[in-house]
C-alpha cells in the first residue's frame, strides 16, 4: 500500500505505536468498509494524526474488550427486559438473577437521569 505524496515517509519517524494504530485502522477499514488499500492507508494514517493532534503527550487508558462486549450484553438485557422475565434473562445471559436485578437497576437508573429535568437550585 502507498500513502499519497504529502505523507510519505511518515513511518520512518513516526513511534511504533502510532504506527500500529494505523495499520489496524486500516485493516479494519479493508475488511468492514471495503475500501481500496491507499485509501484504507491514508484513514489509517488519517486518524492515528488525528489520536496525536488529541492525546498527544497524555497517558490514555485503554480498557479490555471485554469491557465492551459486557456493556454490549447489559444493553441487550435491558432492552430484552419486560418486568417479569428476569429468570429467563438470567439464563439467556448466563448469569444469575441477583446480576440480572443489578444491571436493571444500573440501567434504570442511568435512563432516568437522562430523563430528569435539571431544576435550578437558588
């Protein structure tokens, strides 16, 4: 793959890090987008400019993606969740239902703050 004129030789310089970060944006982008190479290239090294241009000199954590597929199941139980199918949940999930009345809880509380309505206090 080539990157355009303007950015050539950037990994020469560039840390291994950001150069990682390029790579799998642009493979990512190849096999989720179906883009040609150069331009699957130039995002990657697009958005790793980007990450700097942001983050640049800040230690950035990075959590697991675990973390993300739990928050991906917690969504899906609470958009599964009726009222009264919290032993089917715990089943569907493979959790228990005290876990099961915990992400609710969590999730309930988290649509009614959205809801709220901040009150002015004087």
């Amino acid at each position: 793959m080539t990157v355009t004129n303007q950015h050539n030789g950037w990994r020469a310089h560039a840390p291994e890090t950001l150069i990682h970060l390029a790579d799998l944006v642009g493979r990512r982008l190849a096999e989720d987008a179906d883009l040609p190479p150069d331009t699957c290239e130039l995002l990657g090294y697009s958005i790793a400019r980007a990450f700097c241009d942001n983050f640049g000199g800040t230690q950035v954590y990075i959590p697991k993606a675990d973390s993300l597929a739990q928050n991906e199941r917690c969504t899906a139980l609470w958009r599964d969740f009726d009222g009264r199918n919290v032993e089917q949940l715990a089943r569907k999930y493979r959790i228990s239902t005290v876990h099961v009345y915990r992400i609710v809880k969590r999730c309930r509380d988290a649509e009614n703050a959205r809801r709220q309505i901040e009150l002015a206090l004087e």
